[in-house]
C-alpha cells in the first residue's frame, strides 16, 4: 500500500513538473514571436520614415522647380499638393480593403507559423 502512495506521489510530481515545463514552453514560444512581431514593426517604421523623408524633400524639390518654371513658389507645391490629394484619395477608395487584409494576414502569419 505505501508502494502505491509512493508511486502516486511520484506520478503527481512528475504531472506537476511536465505542466509547469509546458507553460514554460508556451511563455517562451509566446514571448519569441512577439519579440519578431515587434522587430519587424520597428524595421517597419524606421523604413516607413526614411521613405516618407525622402519623399518629402523630393516634393518640396518638386514644388520648388515647378513654382519656378511657373512663377510663383505658391502654384508649385499646389500642384504637388493636389496630385498627392488625388493619390490618397484613390488609393483610399480603391486598396484600403487590400491593406487590411495584407496587414492582418501578416500579424496572423507571425502568430501561426510553425518553425
């Protein structure tokens, strides 16, 4: 009888070992994909900016030599204002489903891959 209580104890230590080796594993795997999550959206952002920089001295040079060729400063950035008016606009009306799905897709794929 103390040989079944013995061995119940054991079972019981090792149940309680392997479930608590489990949330581990699942912390751990938890914590490493919203560490590559969390990269890739810094990445992101860091390159979103460098881009959105390099834009905007592009549209001022834009602007600048467009408003010289036309006269007044003023007519040049109207102009690249107004074409980038037109691009929002028409991407908004046309991707903003697209984007939604490609952003939530990539959030999900992170999620639920299987390295």
């Amino acid at each position: 009888m103390e040989d079944t209580f013995k061995k119940s104890d054991e079972l019981f230590r090792d149940l309680k070992e392997y479930i608590s080796k489990r949330l581990l594993l699942f912390e751990l795997n938890l914590a490493d994909k919203l560490s590559k999550i969390i990269s890739k959206w810094i990445v992101s952002i860091l390159i979103v900016t460098m881009f959105f920089f390099g834009l905007v001295f592009i549209s001022a040079s834009v602007a600048f030599f467009i408003g010289k060729l036309m006269g007044d400063v003023f007519y040049g950035f109207l102009i690249v204002g107004i074409s980038y008016w037109i691009a929002a606009v028409t991407l908004w009306k046309t991707k903003r489903r697209k984007m939604q799905k490609s952003i939530l897709n990539s959030i999900l794929e992170n999620f639920i891959s299987y390295e």
